[in-house]
C-alpha cells in the first residue's frame, strides 16, 4: 500500500479525553475514531490489526476443533427468560421493542442463543462433543464507559461454548481451550497470566480469567512470590498465619468510654491502639438468616468468599433495625461479647491474636482486651478478608503479592447452569436423558488490541509485535523529488509485494521530519529508509522500531535482510 493513498489520520498532539496510552495512540495513530460514549469506528489500519488477530484466533481455534458459527445479535427475551437472566443482567442489557412491541435484547453475550441453537439440533451422544465459536460484535450499556475500546459498548468478542457428554470430557475441553488462549495470547506478544477467578452466581465448577499484565488494568491480580499460584481479588486465598511462638499474655478485659468514635481510625487514635488491635464486627443478611463476621481494624472482608462460604444467592449488609433486633446491638457500636442467636464467623488472622478492641454494643463504649474464648464466642474461623501483598501463599510457604491486569478472556466451566434451565439434554448410551454438560469461553477481541499497546509501546508511539502489525514493513522515502530515491523506493516495493512482504511506502509529499515521527507513531516494526545514502553510498538503512538496531545494507541485499528480519522471533 501507498501511503499518499492510505486514509490514516494521524494527529500531532494527545487527545484530551485521552487518559491510557493505548487510547491515546490508537486515536494518535489513526487507528479508531469516536462516534459516541463506548463507541468507536475502526479505520483501515485499526482493522488490518484487528484481522491479523482474528486470523490468531480462528487458527488457534479452529486447530482444537472448534467450528465457526455466526449468532444473531438481536435475542428476544423469552429465550433470556428462560434462563432467568432477561431481570438479572439489567440495565448492561441494551433492550428495544419491534414494531409489534415485542421485546428483544441485543446480545452482550450468547448462551441462550448457542443453548437454543443446540438444544434443537443435538439429539444423542452420537452428536457430541461439539465445539462451536463465533467473532461478533457484542452489545453492554456498560456503567462506565472508558478508556477507549479497553471498555466499550459495543465491542468484538470471540465467544467459544463447548458441548459434552461427562464432565470429564467437560474437563478436558476446558483444557484443551485454556491451552489455545496461552498461545493466543503469546503470539500476540503479551505477558500475561491465567488466573483463578469466581464462579459467582453464575455457580460451575471452574474458571480463569487471562490477565495481560499492565498498570493500566483495573482489575487487581494475586500472586504469589514463590510458586505459581495466582487469583484475582475476588477468589485470591490467603494461607494461614504460622502460629506466632509466643502470645501476648490476657489483660483484664476493660470498658472503655469510646464519645463519638465510630470508624476504626477514630477508635483506635483515641485509645492510642494501631488498628489492627481493632475487631469490626459486620452483620450480614443472606435469604434466611443474619451472621456477624470478625475482621481485623486494618482488614477488609471479601463478600465474594463469603458468599461462596455461606452458599447463598443472596448477600447483602444487615438492615439496621434487623441489626438492632436480632443483635440487639447498635450499629457503630456492635462487637462479639454478649452476642446470642448470630452466627459468628471470624477471620483467619484472629486465631493467634490477644487483646482487642471491640464494640460493647451500648452506645459510645468500647471493651479493651477483649480475648476470643475467655470473653466471647467464636463458631468458627475461616478465609473471608480481602488478600493483601504480604499474605501468607496458599499454597506453599512464601508470600502473596498484589499487581494489575487487563482481563482480556475468561473461560468457564458452565455444567449443567444452561443446559438444565434450557432443557438441552441429550440421549446417552444407556438410553437415558442427561444434561448437556458446557463450557464457555471468551476473549475480548478489541479489547485485546488496546492490550498489546500497553505492553508493546514507547514515548514516540506504538511498537507492533509483527504478528499483528498491519504491515511487517514500512519504507520511508526521505524525498519524493529525488529520483534515485524515488526510484529505489518503488523498486524495493515491488520486490517485498512479489516476495509476498506485506509492505507501506511513504511515498507522502511530507517533511522528513513528519515522516519520521509518523512512522515512529504507527509503529511497523521494519522500517527501510531510502535518503541521501542511498544516492551517495548505494546503501539502504534497514532498521527495528523496537530496539532501533540498524543495518547498511547494498540495494540488492535489502529484500534479503528485511526476509531475515521479519522471521525473527
Ligand atoms: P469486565 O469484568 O472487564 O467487565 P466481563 O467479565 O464482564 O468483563 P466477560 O463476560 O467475561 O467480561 O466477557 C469476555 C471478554 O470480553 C472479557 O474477558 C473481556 O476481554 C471482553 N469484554 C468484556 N466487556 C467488555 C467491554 N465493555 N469492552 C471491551 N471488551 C469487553
Ligand atoms: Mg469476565
């Protein structure tokens, strides 16, 4: 391609609205354009990326088995009904009427389409496994839009379910797509982490989420220092505390006037204690009880871990009156000592500990060395607080650390969650009627894109891995109105398209300057310049956006070394 011919609006100056580097050089480089919150056009070289890693996907893909299907984006709610989740997905679902008032959603993901489309066609084990995916576009009235097409509204997802007869073959499908993300992932340049992720509400047995790791990320990453255990925040364990040699001795346990100190700062400053000497009793209220937790002053409790503890659908602080009644204790004030009828489930790291600060549950008082055992009860001691770097591993012995990442794909291990509300079942063997056992797996195809700047760019613009470069090569003509040069230029050109070299001649009536940081902004990794040496010396200068290693070489080498250079790992 000629550059003079190339729609690439390229700007000068960083966007305003602009606050990650990816969106900032995706906008710079003439990649995407805005059309809207959440929205954005691809233009030519935008796509030319976007293709290069759908290319990845469907080769990854399709080499495991998986056949490639094409779903309708507009769903009408029944079907999202039966699988109850026209009312749970909410306000991220886009809904709309037809001419008729039916209603319909545009799909910001396909379960119920794919489980329709198979409970119809699938009839005995003879049909299965099936492995089906498809790359389309995907709709979420997301809260907060943002950061480009890192969040958008309308964005490309490859979207992958998997159909089984066991759960052993479930397994082994859930594998076998976790394997091909690793390659994906790695032949797009990224260093990123498969991490363990909650199953949530959605219930199955396992999950992982692909984290490209970047500080832009908003989602935070457990890890830990020694093994190779890693987590994202909602699911990340912690390891229990070794029992600490020798223990504080009981004091006598005290009241304490406490005048208005609610928080644990405002406690704590006022009895000159370090927050962590402070017990937060939290009452919580599922679908058919109310429990007390136990946290430490300077922890925080995971609800996620605590739902999965409790197994209940539903989670949510205690009212204050409930609080009131069932603890007859006052909110602010609560703490353990004297509490009856509320389970009370402490954290971990208070095993070991003596002498803290509670609530007395009268008004404006506190207790000091307040001991569990000889001063109130505990039911139970378990991994509810939210992991800190420092934690103990897991795992093993050594230490958690916290990082940021990107989630660019998440698999699932579904079970029976569609199947058995969808009633996709199939005849086995034996004759009976059984649940078709699924996964589900994704990758956020744009969202990707944005990723690999993270990782893969400079002060001066982007540096493409050249598996996903829209060209592998850019030939920067110096001076159009040179004619040696020129003439050199297109030559070159014409011999990487003959040697099927995907190529981009700046062939623009623009400075040298421009050409420069253009070039440098765009980011394909080989550049040839062709200016005054080439008329002087007969050489090219032939170079690497990445490391800005450059080679003299002779005209008729060049073909030769930029073959070489492009094979490279
Ligand atoms: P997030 O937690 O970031 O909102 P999610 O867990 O809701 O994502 P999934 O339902 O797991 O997303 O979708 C599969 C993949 O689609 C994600 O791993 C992510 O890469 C991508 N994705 C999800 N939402 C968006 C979005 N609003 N814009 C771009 N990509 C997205
Ligand atoms: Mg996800």
């Amino acid at each position: 391609m000629r550059m003079s011919q190339l729609f690439l609006p390229t700007l000068f100056e960083d966007p305003k609205e602009a606050e990650l580097v990816s969106h900032r050089l995706m906008l710079r480089a003439g990649l995407i354009r805005r059309l809207a919150s959440g929205i954005y056009s691809y233009l030519p070289l935008g796509n030319m990326v976007l293709q290069k890693i759908i290319g990845i996907v469907k080769e990854e893909m399709e080499h495991i088995g998986y056949q490639e299907v094409l779903l309708p984006a507009l769903q009408p709610k029944e079907l999202w009904e039966e699988s109850g989740r026209w009312e749970e997905y909410g306000e991220d679902m886009f809904k709309l009427r037809d001419r008729r008032e039916r209603e319909f959603g545009l799909g910001p993901t396909h379960e119920e389409v794919i489980t329709d489309l198979v409970r119809r066609e699938v009839r005995s084990y003879r049909d299965l496994p099936l492995f089906l995916y498809q790359i389309q576009t995907k709709f979420r009235d997301e809260m907060r839009p943002r950061f480009g097409v890192m969040r958008g509204r309308e964005f490309i997802m490859k979207d992958a379910y998997s159909f089984d007869c066991t759960s052993q073959d479930a397994d082994i499908s859930y594998q076998n797509v976790y394997n091909a993300y690793c390659q994906i992932f790695a032949r797009c340049g990224l260093r990123f982490r498969a991490v363990e992720a909650d199953t949530g509400l959605i219930g199955g047995s396992r999950s992982h989420e692909f984290m490209v790791l970047a500080d832009a990320g908003e989602d935070i990453i457990v890890s830990c220092t020694a093994c190779n255990y890693a987590a994202n925040l909602q699911k990340a364990e912690i390891g229990e505390e070794k029992d600490r040699a020798e223990k504080e001795k009981m004091d006598d346990l005290t009241l304490v006037e406490t005048p208005n100190m609610k928080t644990v700062e405002e406690v704590a400053h006022f009895l000159h204690v370090t927050p962590n000497k402070l017990i937060k009793t939290l009452f919580y209220e599922t679908e058919d009880r109310l429990v007390g937790c136990l946290i430490r002053g300077d922890q925080q409790l995971n609800l996620a871990k605590l739902q999965r503890l409790l197994g209940c659908s539903i989670l949510r602080m205690a009212d204050e009156s409930i609080i009131r009644r069932v603890a007859n204790t006052i909110p602010g004030f609560s703490g353990p000592i004297g509490l009856q009828d509320v389970q009370l489930i402490a954290d971990n790291s208070l095993r070991n500990g003596r002498n803290f600060v509670v609530g007395a549950n009268k008004p404006n008082m506190h207790y000091m060395n307040a001991n569990i055992g000889r001063d109130f009860r505990v039911d139970t001691f378990q991994d509810i607080r939210i992991a800190t770097s420092g934690d103990p591993c897991p795992r093993c012995e050594a230490k958690l650390k916290i990082g940021k990442g990107i989630e660019v794909g998440h698999v699932f291990k579904l079970d029976k969650k569609y199947s058995r509300s969808m009633k996709a079942t199939f005849l086995d063997e034996d004759g009976k009627e059984k649940d078709i056992i699924m996964g589900c797996y994704g990758i956020g195809i744009t969202r990707l894109m944005a990723s690999i700047i993270e990782q893969n760019s400079d002060e001066l613009g982007i540096i493409w891995p050249i598996s996903v470069s829209p060209y592998e090569v850019l030939i920067l003509l110096v001076n159009i109105q040179d004619k040696i040069q020129k003439e050199g230029a297109f030559e070159l050109y014409e011999d990487l398209k003959k040697e099927k070299v995907e190529v981009l001649l700046d062939d623009r009536e623009e400075s040298p300057g421009k050409k420069f940081k253009d070039a440098d902004l765009i980011g394909i990794p080989i550049r040839v310049v062709i200016g005054k040496r080439m008329k002087e010396e007969g050489v090219f200068e032939v170079s690497l956006r990445r490391t800005r290693e450059r080679f003299l070489v002779k005209k008729e080498e060049a073909v030769g070394k930029v073959k070489e250079l492009k094979s490279l790992p």
